[in-house]
C-alpha cells in the first residue's frame, strides 16, 4: 500500500513521518487490498493542549474510509484515527460477507 503523508503548515519531522506509515500500514493485516491511503497532520491553534489533528483516508475496492481524531500529540491521534479505520474495515467486511 502507498501512503502519503502530508504536514500542513509545519514541518514533520522522519520519526513522525515514520511513526504514521508504520501505524497506517498495519491496516493491511485487517483488509490486504488497500489500494492508497493519505494522511494529513495538521496544528490547530498552538496555544491549547488538544491541537494535533491527524486526518486519515483509505481507499479500498468501491469505497473510501475517512477518519479525523483530534489529540495533544500526532502520536496518539495517529492511533485512534488507525483504530477508528480498522472498526470501519471490519464493519465493512461484514456487510460484505453477508451479501456473498
């Protein structure tokens, strides 16, 4: 799968960019035919705590999932918006099992 990463008005540096392709690539042991993924890192108002906004989106056979989690580090908001992703892989899966 291809990611691309993108930091909006900042510069992220190699770790976080490496820390993102890793977490979003551990999307291909729930559904191996991703096809693309994007992700925008973005700072919203640097003086509040919660200002890291990690925006993910996937594109699989007949469908794009999005997931947008808003936290006080990339890291963790990395995570949730994966874990968020990784719930509508699954919910997806299921409604296409009972169709088969």
């Amino acid at each position: 799968m291809q990611v691309k990463v993108q930091s909006i008005q900042f510069s992220a540096d190699q770790k976080l960019l490496n820390f993102v392709s890793q977490k979003v690539n551990k999307l291909n042991l729930f559904f191996g035919n991703i096809l693309v993924s994007e992700v925008f890192l973005k700072v919203i108002r640097a003086n509040s705590n919660n200002n890291k906004l990690v925006e993910i989106k996937i594109n699989i056979p007949g469908k794009e999932l999005f997931a947008r989690k808003k936290s006080k580090s990339f890291e963790e908001a990395t995570d949730e918006a994966v874990n968020a992703l990784r719930r509508q892989i699954n919910k997806h899966k299921g409604k296409n099992s009972i169709k088969n």
